[in-house]
C-alpha cells in the first residue's frame, strides 16, 4: 500500500468505513471504499476526496438505504 492509500485509507477509516483501493474512471481517479452498515461499496472521485466528501457520501447512502428498507416494510 502506498503513503497515499494509507492516508485514505486514515481518512475513511475516520469516517466509520473500509478503504478498498483507486481505480481509474472515465472521469478521473476514484477512492472506493465500503460502508459495513449499508453493505455498499461507494466512490468518491481522487480530485474531490476529503473527510467531509466521505461523510456526506455515506450519509446520503445510508438515507437511500433507510427508505427502500422503509418502502419494502410498507409493501409487506
């Protein structure tokens, strides 16, 4: 792992998530990383990666999963 995962992987770790590595989009470099309570693997582009970036990242996955869990309880 480079010095620069490793300072990602610090940041996201913050965050309350796993780091899982960069890859290359067609758009630009990103930080992928998952989110142990949704179950969901996210990405936030190189270029715009910040604690702040991560957190609201997590944030508005957890809200989308809390209303499809919503959803799907209401249709049973």
């Amino acid at each position: 792992m480079s010095d620069k995962e490793r300072d990602y992987a610090e940041v996201i770790r913050s965050q309350g998530a796993e780091f899982l590595g960069i890859q290359l989009g067609p758009h630009g470099a990103l930080v992928l990383f998952s989110d142990p309570t949704s179950w969901t693997t996210l990405a936030v582009y190189e270029l715009e990666f910040s604690p702040l970036a991560v957190s609201q990242r997590l944030q508005k996955s957890r809200q989308a999963f809390a209303l499809v869990s919503h959803v799907q309880k209401s249709l049973c």
